[in-house]
C-alpha cells in the first residue's frame, strides 16, 4: 500500500480523508494556505506545508508548487478532494507525468467528461437518454438563436467547462436571450478559463437524481445506488438523501444501468457520480458526470458501509473492487444537510467570522464530517460549508427525526448558519410527501423567508446562538488560537 499520501485540499474533505489514510496507515501530508494556518485539517495531519497566500491561487490551485512539493516529500499518490483542482485534466495529466499516481480517473476520462458538449455527445453514441439541446458550442449569438428555435423556449444557456451552477442561464422567451447569452459567456470565461456555452431544453420543475458508480483499472464496475438532490439553491446542493425517495425499483435499476453504460463508455476508472434530471412523467435524462469524488458521499456510505475513499485508495494502488455487485444492498434511509456560514434570510450570502462555539450533535445514526472547531475562521477566500451532518434512520421518517433532533442540538456560535433553513426544510409539506423539486426553494422558501425563519424551533435556536456569541464576543480575547510553527523538516510533532 502507498506509504504517504498528499491531500491537496482543505475543510472537512481533506479532515475526511485524513481519518481514511489513519485507518490505513498510511501518513497523511496536506497543503495549507497562509489564511489556513491554524485550520483543523492543518493540525489532524502527520504532515503539513505551506504552500503560499490566502489566494487560491497562489496555494490549493498552485499545480507547479504542489508537483515539486510531492516530489520532494516523497508522497506516493494525491488525492484531490472535490472542488479545486480534482476535475483539472491539466494537473490530472501533471501527476501522471510526475511518475505520482492521482486518486481518481485519468485525465482522458476528466477531460472527455469535463466538456459537456462532448461529454453529451458521447452519451447519445451510447444509447444514454440526453436532454435535447444544441450538438455543438455556440460561438455566436445568432447560433444561439438558431438553435434555441430548433430546441424550443424555454432554454438552458450552459457552460460547456462549467459547474456549481456557474455560467448558467435559464432563458423563458427570444427577448431575453441575447443579454443571457452574452452574460453566460463571461461568467463561464471569468470562472473557468472557457466562454463555450451551449443550451438545453429547459424542463420544468424536473428532480435532480444522480448514480454513485466506482470501477477499477481492470474494467470492473460497480454502482452504489442513488441520490436524491433536488434541494438547491442557485443550483449548488444543500440537502441530499439517499435512496431517492422519488423513484419506483424499475426506474433504478433502468438508471443505474445507463449510469453504469455512461461510465464504461469513456474508460472510467474510481470513483465518479452520473446525474440526471427526472421529469414530472418519471423519463430521465443524462444531466453531466462528476469525476470526483461527491460532497454528499457520507449518505451512500451510512446505506451501504462502504468506505468510499479507502475504495479510492485501494483502486489507485491497483487493486480490484472489494464487492461484488450482489453483495451491496440498500440498508435503511439517510439524510445529509450541508451545514454552511450563510444568511438564508439574505438570499444565502456568506458570513465570515471566527468560531466562538461549536458543540456536536451525537446519538445512533449520527455523523459529522466537520472542517472546523473551535476558534476556526471563516473567511470569503473559501467556499463557506463547514460541516456535513448525516443521519442514518431504518425508514425516511427515523432519518428525518434524527436529522431534526440533530439540527436542533448542533451549536455553532460566531458566524450565521442555516441550520435553522435546514430545520424548516424538514418540516416543510412538500418534502415530507416528496413532492418537492429542483425549483422547492426558489417556490416555497425565497417568497416566504422571512416567515419560515421565525417559525418555533428555528427562532429558539437562533436565539440561543445569538446569546452565546455575545457572551463568548465580550471574552474574544481570551482566546487565544494556537501558534504553530513549521520545524525544519516540515513535520508536527505531537506535541504541536
């Protein structure tokens, strides 16, 4: 097995899979910048280093610095985390190069899946059901106009490189297209390096579904079931379940099958997740492939108990997958809620500040992937998710009591979070008949807000917060966060 892994992320994945490589007993080295350098994962490593300023990129996505980095500790593989640099097929291909074996696909695969306008075509070549849209990019506005007529309105203007809900716009009639195109263009450009944009047929109020596939380099493949994660805002996942709640045995066997085909048909290899979007008459369509590893992987673990990254390690020494399709089974239900530093009242802007507070949830069914504690900042340089919290139940209902339960009891003091939007999901109609879509916040929370957030249970608890923040704001400085100094090898010692 790898001797010593290099984890070239931050936050509560890098924490996650930190506790995988101690499990097997493999060190742990992880890269920091300067505004993380009293961070949690910075200090559950066996090994550290600085790689520049706060800036992204002069440290997380600084390729030439992380390679020469590798090298020199001798690090055997990397692991990319999600987000940064692991759906980069230009560092994929720099790892491969270096001689270090990368945790994840080969940037054939990255690069072939991470262009959607490819990635559909290959899927149509492969009998994998597409949303119908243009074939190609549009590199005017007039080949936008001819094929949004082609399509129908209403449309999906997309970034062909894009993600995360960046470079996307939906577009109801001709009028609105030009400014839609034009803005989609330079959101896509200023985001990632790349203005080609193409359109979908918009569907509407679909659900947004997707299939946890892992093969190996010896062309087995396996899929881990699906998820529910259809509550979004601006596009980006906030709760997710699993299994989906909404779809019959038929339609997962039918979408685990082309999710299945989808990833055989570009040679994948690791861990990766297919999504697609399910319309109101049960068809689904092939919506993009996630080649990396998900945030919201904890509720296929908790249903399945396979550890997900030791089966990345495992597949990247070279071994073959640990089961056998048959062995795996849907065992009870589980939820996550993506705890972030955010104002939902305030159409979920980002709240920086330092942690006063933070008392975990417990009990059976229960966990936290967390990347803060105590004293942790939250700054704007980063994304602002700062926990993961999961429950496991025998049914939907016990994982959406525990869940509850769990919101209620997790304390975090110093930053707004929206645990109280979570707790008010929960509790809302249309999730607990599973009625609800991709459009559930943008219908039933955004127009009510200001109402949902007071309701009883979610005021007590803001309450509460606030009072402990005052009081630990008015002894701030007896806190002292700890200083940690690099020794000469670049090692923590225990005792640090």
């Amino acid at each position: 097995m790898f001797k010593k892994i290099l984890i070239v992320n931050r936050g509560e994945i890098a924490v996650r899979i930190i506790k995988a490589c101690r499990e097997m007993q493999i060190v742990s080295a992880v890269i920091f910048s300067e505004a993380d350098k009293n961070s949690l994962h910075v200090r559950a490593a066996d090994e550290a280093y600085q790689l520049g300023s706060a800036l992204a990129s002069e440290s997380y996505l600084n390729i030439p610095k992380i390679i020469e980095l590798a090298k020199k500790i001798n690090a055997e593989a990397i692991h990319p985390g999600y987000g940064f640099l692991s759906e980069n097929a230009g560092f994929i291909k720099a790892v491969e190069d270096s001689g270090i074996k990368f945790i994840g696909p080969s940037s054939k695969a990255v690069e072939l899946m991470g262009i959607k306008t490819s990635a559909r075509e290959l899927m149509i070549k492969n009998n994998v059901p597409v949303v119908p849209g243009s074939e190609t990019v549009l590199n005017t506005y007039e080949e936008a106009e001819i094929a949004c007529e082609k399509v129908g309105y209403p449309v999906m203007l997309k970034a062909s490189a894009g993600g995360g809900g960046k470079g996307m716009r939906r577009v109801f009639e001709k009028d609105e297209l030009k400014e839609a195109y034009n803005r989609a263009k330079n959101e896509a450009l200023k985001a990632f390096g790349n203005d080609d944009v193409y359109i979908e047929k918009f569907i509407e109020n679909p659900k947004h579904i997707e299939v946890q596939i892992i093969a190996d380099e010896h062309g087995n493949y396996r899929h881990l079931f699906e998820r529910e994660c259809s509550i979004q805002r601006r596009n980006q996942k906030v709760i997710e379940e699993s299994p989906s709640p909404s779809i019959t045995n038929e339609i997962r066997e039918q979408m685990t099958a082309a999710a299945i085909n989808a990833a055989k048909s570009c040679g994948y290899y690791n861990a990766g997740t297919i999504e697609f979007l399910l319309d109101r008459n049960n068809t689904f369509y092939f919506l993009e492939m996630n080649t990396r590893l998900q945030v919201e992987h904890p509720v296929t673990e908790m249903i399945t108990g396979i550890d997900l990254v030791k089966e990345q390690i495992n597949i990247a020494f070279g071994n073959k997958i640990s089961f056998s399709q048959e062995e795996i089974k849907i065992n009870g239900h589980a939820i996550e809620c993506r705890i972030y530093a955010e104002d939902s009242a305030n159409n979920f802007a980002p709240s920086i500040g330092k942690i006063l507070h933070h008392s975990l949830p417990s009990g059976p069914g229960i966990r936290v992937d967390r990347g803060i504690d105590l004293l942790s900042e939250v700054s704007l340089y980063y994304d602002p998710l700062l926990s993961k919290l999961a429950a496991w139940g025998k049914d939907r209902n016990e994982a959406i009591q525990r869940m509850s339960r769990s919101l209620k009891e997790y304390q975090i003091a110093g930053v707004i979070t929206n645990i109280p939007f979570c707790l008010w999901v929960l509790k809302h109609k249309t999730f607990i008949d599973k009625s609800f879509t991709i459009n559930f916040i943008d219908q039933e929370f955004i127009p009510n807000c200001a109402s949902a957030l007071n309701d009883e249970g979610s005021n007590e608890f803001e309450e509460i917060s606030a009072i402990v923040a005052s009081l630990l704001r008015h002894k701030e400085n007896q806190f002292k966060p700890r200083s940690i100094e690099v020794s000469q090898n670049n090692k923590w010692t225990e005792d640090e």
